[in-house]
C-alpha cells in the first residue's frame, strides 16, 4: 500500500477521481442528487466507508469490502473522500 503522502490532496478532502491509485481513503461526502447518493450507498458507496483506489484510468475502480466496484469518473467527481491516516 503506498503512503498517503502519495495522495494528491493529502490531508484534505478532496474528489475521488484525485486520489492515485493505491490509497486507501474514506467517504466523507456524497455531492450528488439525492437518488444518485441512495444508489451510491446501496452498492457500499456511502459516508465514512474505506475504500482503495484499484486504477483510475477511463473507469475509476474501487475496492470496497471484498467487491471491486467500476464508475465513471463523472460519478468519482461527486464522492468526497479524505485519506485513511490509520492504515498510514
């Protein structure tokens, strides 16, 4: 795993479509209409969740529990995650 220093907005919030591929972050803010933030929460998307960035290439892939989840980076756009300083 690398070191959050490796993250672009380290120490900060920032978008998911930002952070390099290899963090380990949290959800802090879904910025999305309300439906798109429900549907974001059911498939383990939701506030305060760990997720690792997997790539972020044309799909932003993520792993999340044991389920590697792909989105568009549009939707990454709208997650707001800070790094995981824990797992640091």
């Amino acid at each position: 795993m690398q070191n959050v220093a490796d993250l672009s907005c380290a120490r900060t919030r920032c978008t998911l479509n930002r952070v390099k591929a290899g963090i380990l972050v949290r959800i802090k803010q879904l910025c999305a209409n309300e439906e798109t933030a429900q549907r974001l929460r059911e498939i383990g998307l939701g506030e305060e969740q760990l997720i690792q960035l997997l790539t972020c290439h044309t799909n932003i892939i993520c792993q999340v529990c044991s389920a590697r989840l792909a989105i568009s980076p549009q939707l990454a756009e709208a997650i707001l995650v800070e790094p995981c300083l824990e797992a640091a």
